[in-house]
C-alpha cells in the first residue's frame, strides 16, 4: 500500500484492497495539479499517522483511522476528498443510469486536427475557440462570405463517446486542466471551463436566461439591437421551457418548496429540446438532446464554409504595424501552425483571452485580466425521507427566481453522481454512510450577482486571483439560508450545509446560527460564469474593447467572449455570451 | 535607388495524396530597394517547381521579406503541374529569435489549386553548409529601372523645360550630327509643347539644319529638309556632369547629365539629296532638366576613345543676385575607368570662336581645356525659355578641342580633337 492508498482508505472508509487500487490508478489520471495535491496530501495523512501512533496509516484498523481523520483540520478533509471522490467515483456511487435512445444524430461539421492541418494558411477571419462566443462569431463571418478557420484547442466528442464512457472519465477530457482549476483567495473557489469543439456549451447544464434589463442599462450596448440579438440567439438555439415529464424529483421538490413559501419558480427555459433527464450536462449529453453551439451554431458556420483545427491552442497573434495579420497556433506535438488573416477574433473565454493577449503583446491595457466576475454559486442539500435519486432527471431543472432583483438565483441542481459540487459531509466511515445514503438528497444551488473582483494573471498558465467581496459573502450567506427555507419547506429532514464546522442543520434556526457563524474562508465556492476579464466599454481609460468589440490600441483584434461582458450578467450567461458575439461581430467589416 | 536580386534553392519533400515526394524549388528574387534586415520588402519571386514526375516547370509569383518587421518571409508562387492543373504555392518562414538559424532555412508551404483546395504541403529547407556561400554571393544590387536617368522628369509642373539631346561624329567621313528634342511648359499652366529640331556639320561646310512641332521617337524622325533612323548601343555608366544629388532631388535651376556618354550609332541621316550611312559613329545623349537656360553658358562633349569622355558645362544662372557671379563650371572627366571630378577651382571663360576652362581637379592635378567652334561650321540656334525669353546658341559638333592634364607642373595627360568635339556657348 501507498501513502495514497493509506489516504484514501481513512478518508473514504474503503477496506478492500483491490478497489483501493482502482481508486489509487485513476487518481494517477487526475491533472498534475490536483495529482500533486493529493500526494501531498497523502503524504501528511501518513506523517501524522506515525507520529500519533507510531504506525503507518495502512496498518490501522478503522475505527482508528476515522479517529485520525477527525485530528485533521476540517478544510484538509474537505480539500483532499473532491479529487479523492472523482477518483473513487465510479467504485462507491451508483452508476448513472443508462441514457435513453439518442434525441438527435452528430452535427456535420468540418474538424481537422492541427497534426494534419498545414503548416502556412490563410483565411479571411481566423476565430480562436470554438464556443459560445467563437461559434456565433464564425457563424455570422462565414455567412458573410468569409473564409473563416476557427482554431480549437480541444477536440470534438460525439455522442457515442459519450454514452461509451462513464461521466467522471470523460469529465476529465472535457475540461480545461481536467476541472482543477482553482482561483486563489479566501474562499478559493473552483473555476471548471470546457475545452472541447463547442466550448463550455458542451459541459455547460443548458439554461437559458435572457440577459436582464437592468443588467444591459448598466452596460454601453444598445438595448433594442441586443434584444434582436437574443431572438436569434434563441432561435439558434431553440430555447423552450422545460416541461416537467423528465424534470426529476431534485427539481419537484424545488417547485414543490418554493410553491409551499409563495415564492416565484419555474421549470428552467433551456436549450434541451427532447431532454430525457440523464442528468449528464457537466460531462456532455449522451443523447445530443441539450443543444450546444457544436449541434448549431457550428454546423451551420461550416455549411457556410467555416473550417475547425482541432488540438490547436492559438500562441499568439500575430501583429505587423499594430494591425492583426493572423495567429500563431501550437500542435500537441509542440510544432506551429499559422494562419494568416487581416481579422482575428478572440473567443478563448475569460481566463485565457487576457492571457493570449499578453503573449501577442497586446496586454498594455491596465484593465486586461482584471475586473473579473465569476458568479460565485454554493451549494445546499437536503435529505429527505423517500429517494430523491438526484441523478436521474434533468441536471438543472427549475429555477427560484424570489430574490433574484436582489442578486440572488437559485437553481435546483443535481449533477451525475459524484460530479456535483456538493460535498457530502464527515470521512471515512462516516462519509461511506452519506454517499450510501446520498440518493435521499436533493440539492439545490445559488448564484450571486458578485463584484467584479478578480483578476487574470500569467502569460501561459491562467493564475486567477478571486476575493469574495464582504457584501457578497453576506448576499452568499443569505442565499444558502434562501435554499434551507425551500428545502425544509420542501419536506426535507435535515440540510448539509457542507460547512464543516457545522455540517448538518435540523432546523431553519440551526441553519441559520451555522450560516452566520461561518467564516466567509468555509463557504464552498465554484464559478461557473467567468466574465469581464477583457471589458468592452465606451471608457478608454477603463475599457480594454470598445463597444463595437474591437481590442483598443491594435487593428484587426476582435474579442467575443465573456470577457467583455462589463459586470457579472447575474443570470447563466450563455444567451449574453452568444448575443454579445453577434454584437461584436455585426461590427466586424 | 537600387534593387536587390538573388538565387535560392531550397530542397525537401512535398506531401500529396498521403505520400511524401521530393521536391525542390528554384528561385530567382527581384526586390524593389536594397535588402536590409530590418526592412519589409515585397517584389518579384521567379524560377522553378520540380517534384519528379508531378511537376517540373517555370514558377512566378511575389516574395516578402521581413524577418524582423513582420518575423516573416514569405514566398507566393504559381506554377503548372504535369497534369496541367495551375497550382498555387503559398509558404513563410516564420523567424523566431529562440531559433534563429532553423527559423530562417525551413519553409513549409501549401499548395493549394485554382478553387483553393489543399493539394500538398512542403516542408522544404535552405542547405546551409552546402548553399550559403553561393547563395550570399549571388546577391547583386542593380540600379533600379524607376531611376533610369533616360525616364523623363517633368511631372506637370509648370514653367520647366526638359531636354534630350544626341550628338554624334561619323568616323568615315568626319560629319557631325546633332538631334535636340524638348519639351516646354509654360509657367502659366498653359499646354505643354514639345519641338526639337536637327542639325548636321559637314566638315568644311555650312551646317543644315531643320525644325520639327510635335512629339517625335528620339532616334527616327525628321525636321525640315534632314531625316534620321538611328539605332543606338553601347553608351558606357552615365556622367553625372551636376552632382546626381542635383539631378535626383531637382535643387538647382537646372541640371546637366549624360545617360549615354559612350554610345555608338548605326542608322542613316539624310539631309537634303545627301545620305549619311552610319557605322559605328561615336557619339552620346544627354539630358537637361530644369526651369530654363542659363543666361550664358559653355557645353562640351569630347569623345576621347577607349571609353574615355570629357563632359563640360559651364553656365551662369539667371536669377538675381547669381547671375553677377562668374560662370559655375561642371567638370567629368573619365579616364581609364577612373572619374575626375571637378567644380570648385575651376575658371572659365567663356566666348566665341573659343572658350577655355582651366583650374584645380584635385589630387595635385591642374586641368587646361581649351574649345575652339569655328565660325562656318557653327550653327546658331533661337532658344526660348519656358517664360519666352530668348537665347541664342552657337552650337557645332565639329569643334576642335584640346585637353592638357598636369601634376606638379608635369604634363600627366593630354588629348587633342580635331574637328569631333561637340560644343556649344549661349548667350543672350
């Protein structure tokens, strides 16, 4: 047995040894850093254990290594078992259930890997990322008559891989640094982002709010055009409410709770047309049934001509006489590819826009990388007498829209087993108990409408610094009280609050007194909505884009992500990202 | 202005169909200007496509350097396969300072045809150690056509003249031959005018002369009773008489310069029921560009054989205040391949039937030029400047002249002609 096994055997509670070595492999496939982590981790699970019993950790029985996870610091625990629990995934949670018949065949679209792309091209507009904002981008230029090549650092996924593959092995695939990327600070918080032909539409639970009116008067775009905008968008799209036949009991306990306070929900609008509710979103849909930019959007850029490199991470612009002549892309096998174009558009999403910027030279401006909103969620779950089985219905069904003019949205959430981020609460033993007991939860999460407080820094390797702002912490706390009251309202028994200190609540009050005795460093934090790193604004002084989209300061830099959004969109952004891209590339002459 | 030609062979493979062939290109660049690293220059990219048994044929097509503006060069070719199809080669070397030397002698390319299509890529690369010393010595930098000192000058302006002018003398029979085209533009916007006219100076007689209105081609033409078809070679590097920075930059009154300062001609001149049948004839074609004549000046042309040419122009301006100065003399004197070229230290005096030229040239050397016109076989000559006001000029390609080169007081060299000088003084 290995240090690893040691930790994993104490912290999940697994005595036999041939699981404890699956589990310890595929920890091996985890990215470098969370591998690190854990090792690390591990390392000082051991260390402590010989220096308390004088005895290595896989020697201990038990009872005696629960007792040692309980000398550990809570936030240890809690920090080792989310790379622990994707590991252990498949051997201790139910698999996923087996997804119906496909809703739709895989979209034509013109995917080459960059191995067998030429080294010299050129094209008319070169897109780099292919999701939300590069697809509608592409799209809209293609159309045009351009010769549009859009370079994609990840590559494609089809249906049948996905339905091949359990969701925790492709969840590695579909994510940039295999989901682990973390932005420092107090709380840190989790920041997963897709990288796959579709960008984050492809991970990404389908939801589908319309940007808010206050939200666009608070931004330098025109409200009408924006409207237009995201018609098309969800046209595109086919956005349509969800019904409630495959909604999942997750989502009705959420209607169910919140009808009971009076308060105003909804299934979700999403772009799931034919959703059968595997509950697979985050780790792409087996069906094809949620109705990504690679099913749309995409397609139709290629019916127009629009070419995709694949395994194609864009280095740089390149830059003659402060005008865009092409990009400057890296191969797996670590030579180039470039592609000459007068029109480069950058769609690489909120963390690696800055970052391509400064490689190409064209960070100067002070506000690249900064003002970066993630729209902080949390999470809560409540258990409830009967099966909930969380897994098995529509990832992110209904929507709790009662405080949202204040900030606050709450969504009933439930990803595949394993892969939400909720935490279960205790280790060992006690952990074995809760995710055996884990189908009699339902899960609700939260979103807020947060300053804009991070920052991008690095040239190569996204370092992304978040501070939870005070107001946003308290507008946090209040969330997860909201979220108590729906699931007690709701039937629910007792809520995890996945705070360690205090991890189960009885009552309303309990919850209350646990919320307000957290410190804002224990809340459980993941942002899903990155924005803002590269705002678009009539400012100069304060903007990186202006209002057409264009990079200040170079010719021919276009940027149509959610890095210009200017502030937290304080809903799921897709629809903002998608219109905002049509804005950016309206303007693209 | 120069340009900067040179040859490059890069070798490597080219991939169609999924197999890897060889291939090898051949090129011939021509770039407007002079090559300079730092630069970013775009000109003509020509040679050879050769993929055995796929293509083998001439190509054309546009290369840019810029390896440090742009980090790129890049070479636009197109070409003919075997099967008939025009392809279309399209590459760069992409110059990264991390690896300089690679960088720049690895040129992958597509090759893509009529509709675009990718057809190949072509990895290809410079061989530095067997290619680097022809290829370096094969850079020439020719003088740029654009700068052609026979290209006209005026460009619109008004109140300029601008003048060619070709003398010649027939070794058979002594006669000389003079054919004066310009053109005048008015100082008032009006139309420009183009009128030339023609002489010939049989030795020992009164020399004809002739007219013409209107555009004519240099070496054919006719004016009043003479007509002349002439085929002109040779003519040597040209003699910049006024410094070429006055030619180019057009700073001074007007400027003097001999294109063609050792051409021969062929051809034949009539005049009146006479032929002239050329062979071979020595003589040469200048150019005058600027606002007008002089208010008196000296011309010589002296043919002094084997290449050598003596070229004097002597004038003073008419503008106030320059024109109480002594004349200003212009003095290029090529011998054996070497220019004397001499302005300061030099007197002339200037009048009729003989002028003389004399003063320092440097390097310790004197120089003493003395031209004689005789009066018979002088022709003169109404000139009007652009502004109408009148000149007259004595011109005869049969003068005599008589050159005395000395250093130290030593006579160094010395030419004499007799009768195939071509001179002429204008005075108003």
């Amino acid at each position: 047995m290995s240090a690893l096994t040691g930790a994993a055997a104490a912290l999940l509670g697994v005595e036999d040894e041939a699981r404890l070595a699956r589990i310890a492999g595929r920890a091996g496939t985890l990215p470098p850093p969370a591998r690190l982590g854990l090792r690390a981790g591990a390392g000082a699970l051991e260390a402590v254990s010989r220096l308390t019993t004088g005895r290595s950790l896989d020697t201990l029985d038990a009872g005696r290594r629960d007792a040692l996870c309980t000398l550990m610091p809570g936030r240890f625990t809690e920090a080792m078992k989310i790379p622990l629990l994707l590991a252990a995934g498949p051997e201790l949670l139910p698999a996923s259930p087996p997804a119906a018949g496909q809703a739709r065949p895989d979209a034509e679209l013109d995917c080459t890997p960059a191995a067998e792309w030429p080294a010299c091209t050129t094209a008319d507009a070169v897109v780099i990322g292919s999701g939300a904002g590069g697809a509608m981008a592409a799209r809209t230029l293609a159309r045009q008559g351009m010769r549009v090549v859009i370079v994609e650092e990840g590559r494609r996924f089809t249906a049948a891989e996905f339905r091949a593959r359990p969701p925790l092995d492709r969840f590695l695939d579909l994510y940039r640094g295999g989901g682990a990327t973390v932005a420092l600070g107090r709380p840190p918080v989790l920041l997963p982002e897709g990288r796959a032909v579709g960008g984050t539409t492809v991970v990404n639970s389908g939801t589908c709010y319309r940007t808010p009116e206050r939200v666009l008067r608070r931004w330098d775009v025109p409200a009408d055009e924006f409207g237009a905008h995201l018609d098309e968008v969800e046209r595109t799209l086919r956005v349509a409410p969800q019904p409630l036949g495959p909604l999942g009991r997750n989502g009705l306990l959420a209607l169910a709770g919140a009808e009971r306070l009076g308060w105003q929900a909804a299934p979700l609008r999403r772009n799931a047309p034919g959703c059968a509710g595997s509950s697979q979103c985050a780790a792409g849909c087996p069906r094809n049934a949620k109705y990504g930019v690679h099913l749309n959007a995409l397609p139709q850029a290629c019916a127009a001509g629009a070419r995709i490199v694949t395994h194609a991470k864009a280095e740089n612009i390149l830059v003659e006489r402060g005008r865009a002549t092409g990009v400057r892309a890296r191969r797996p096998d670590g030579s180039f590819l470039e592609i000459l174009a007068p029109r480069v558009i950058v769609a690489a999403g909120a963390t690696q826009t800055p970052l391509l910027l400064r490689r190409s030279g064209l960070g100067g401006h002070p506000e690249l990388g900064r003002n970066m909103a993630v729209h902080p969620a949390t999470t809560l779950a409540g258990r409830f007498a009967e099966p909930v089985v969380a897994w098995s219905g529509v990832m992110q069904s209904v929507g709790i829209e009662e405080l949202h003019d204040d900030g606050i949205l709450i969504e009933a959430t439930a990803g595949p087993p394993g892969m939400t981020s909720f935490v279960p609460p205790g280790a060992g033993r006690a952990l074995r108990r809760e995710l055996a007991g884990a189908d009699r939860l339902a899960v609700l999460g939260a979103m807020i409408a947060d300053a804009p407080s991070g920052r991008v820094h690095g040239r190569r390797r996204a370092v992304v610094r978040y501070d939870l702002a005070r107001q946003d912490a308290a507008r946090l706390r209040r969330a997860l009280l909201a979220m108590g009251r729906v699931l007690f309202a709701a039937g629910a028994e007792e809520v995890l609050t996945g705070l360690h200190h205090r991890p189960v609540a009885r009552t309303l009050d309990e919850l209350s007194a646990a919320i307000t005795l957290a410190p804002a460093a224990g809340l459980h934090l993941a942002g899903f909505h990155l924005s803002g790193t590269a705002r678009l604004g009539a400012d100069p002084e304060r903007a990186p884009v202006d209002t057409a989209g264009r990079l200040r300061g170079v010719a021919g830099v276009h940027v149509a992500d959610a890095s210009v959004l200017p502030g937290c969109p304080e809903v799921n952004p897709q629809l903002t990202v998608m219109a905002m891209a049509l804005h950016v590339a309206a303007g693209i002459a | 202005m120069r340009r900067t030609t040179f040859a490059e062979v890069m070798e490597g493979t080219v991939r169609l169909d999924g197999a890897d062939r060889p291939m090898r290109l051949e090129l011939s660049a021509d770039l407007p200007g002079v090559l300079r690293p730092w630069g970013d220059i775009e000109g003509a990219l020509s040679g050879r496509v050769v993929v055995p048994g796929w293509a083998d044929g001439p190509a054309s097509g546009r290369l840019r350097v810029a390896p440090v503006a742009a980090r790129r060069i890049r070479y636009t070719l197109e070409f003919t396969a075997l099967d008939g199809r025009r392809l279309r080669l399209d590459g760069w070397k992409s110059a990264t300072p991390r690896h300089p030397v690679r960088s720049m002698t690895f040129l992958p390319a597509t090759v893509t045809d009529a509709d675009g299509a990718v057809v190949g890529e072509a990895r290809l690369r410079f061989r530095l150690r067997r290619d680097l010393a022809r290829f370096l010595s094969g850079f020439r930098f020719p003088a740029d056509p654009a700068r052609d000192p026979m290209r006209p000058r005026w460009r619109g302006q008004p109140g300029r003249l601008e003048v060619w002018y070709t003398t010649l003398s027939d070794p058979a029979t002594g006669t000389g031959v003079w054919l004066h085209h310009e053109l005048v533009a008015p100082p008032d916007d009006g139309p420009a005018r183009e009128h030339g006219w023609a002489a010939v100076f049989p030795p020992g007689e009164r020399p004809v002369f002739g007219r013409y209105e209107g555009p004519l081609a240099r070496l054919q033409g006719a004016a009043g009773e003479i007509a002349w078809d002439l085929r002109e070679s040779g003519g040597g590097d040209p003699l910049y008489t006024f410094p070429r920075w006055a030619w180019e930059r057009e700073l001074l009154p007007a400027a003097q310069i001999v294109p063609k300062p050792t051409a021969s001609y062929d051809g034949t001149v009539r005049f009146g029921d006479r032929v002239l049948n050329l062979e071979a004839a020595p003589g040469g074609t200048a150019r005058i560009y600027g606002h007008g004549n002089a208010r008196r000046w000296a011309w010589l042309h002296a043919d002094l054989g084997d290449g050598d040419v003596c070229e004097i122009v002597t004038a003073v301006s008419t503008r106030p205040g320059l024109r109480h100065l002594p004349p200003l003399t212009f003095l290029r004197l090529r011998t054996g391949g070497r220019e004397i070229a001499a302005t300061l230290g030099l007197r002339a005096t200037i009048g009729l039937p003989s002028w003389t030229v004399r003063g320092r040239v440097g390097g310790g050397r004197r120089i003493h030029v003395e031209v004689t016109q005789r009066r018979a076989e002088t022709v003169s000559v109404d000139y009007a400047d652009p502004g109408g006001a009148p000149a007259v000029c004595h011109n005869s390609e049969r003068a005599d002249v008589r050159i005395v080169l000395t250093r130290g007081g030593r006579v160094e060299r010395h030419w004499r002609l007799e009768g195939t000088a071509h001179a002429e003084v204008g005075v108003r």
